[in-house]
C-alpha cells in the first residue's frame, strides 16, 4: 500500500485584508510624493468661511 501525501496548509479564501494594505500603501507613498513635489501648493482649508462667520458676533444692520 501506497503511503498517503502529507496535508498541506490550506490557503486562505480570501486575500482582500493584504490587498487593501498593499493598495494603501500605494497610496500614501503617493501623497508623500506629491507632498515633496517641488510643485507642490498649500492648500487653502475648505472651512474658512464658517470660521469667519464664527468671528462675527454682532450684526449691525
């Protein structure tokens, strides 16, 4: 009689958790680049309007 094969590990089903991490990866090393891009632009922050109106504590009308 034959002598039967060794079970091998079984291989996850899914790989999206080590995907994910490999396409954040990309993504950060991009934003970096870009960041130390000598063309790179300060950005404005999208909310000064609510802080200016936040300043405001009286209206004169």
């Amino acid at each position: 009689m034959a002598k039967r094969p060794t079970p091998k590990k079984r291989r996850a089903k899914s790989n999206g958790r080590s995907q994910f991490a490999k396409y954040e990866q990309k993504q950060i090393k991009r934003l970096e680049n870009r960041q130390n891009s000598p063309y790179a632009v300060i950005a404005e922050p999208k909310n000064n309007a609510d802080k200016a109106l936040e300043g405001i504590t009286r209206i004169k009308a």
